[in-house]
C-alpha cells in the first residue's frame, strides 16, 4: 500500500464517531516502517485551529479500510 492509497481515506475515531482529519504524511523509522501518520486536523478535533497537525500513532490504527482508516485516539479536553 502507498501513502497515497491512504491520504484518499477518511479518518474516523472509533471512541466518538468524529472524522479526525486529512493524512498529509507520515513518519518513517529506520527500517522503513510507519511510526505515525501526520494529520492536519479538522477544525473541531481535539480543539486545533485548522493550520495544527496531530500525529496519530501506527499502534492507534485499529483498522485500514477501504474507504476508511479507523483509529482509536483519546481527545484531550
């Protein structure tokens, strides 16, 4: 699978429903894996303005779809 496969998924938080955001990259470790995929957030998420970006850890994936990626991210309050 390519980045680009899935910067075209929605991002949705399986505690609350909500979509999380846009993925706009991702961080690589030195053998080449995904350690986190970095999100330039929606408005209301996690109470960014909309120019702040989020990391969601790869271990908060807890399902890739095909036209969505769920996550599992406790929002601060």
């Amino acid at each position: 699978m390519r980045l680009s496969d899935l910067q075209s998924k929605n991002i949705v938080n399986v505690l609350d429903g909500k979509n999380v955001g846009t993925i706009i990259d991702a961080n690589i470790n030195e053998t080449g894996s995904i350690e986190s995929l970095v999100i330039e957030a929606n408005k209301k998420f996690l109470s960014f303005s909309k120019d702040e970006e989020t990391l969601v850890l790869w271990k908060d994936i807890t399902k890739i779809g095909e036209d969505v990626i769920l996550v599992n991210k406790q929002t601060r309050r």
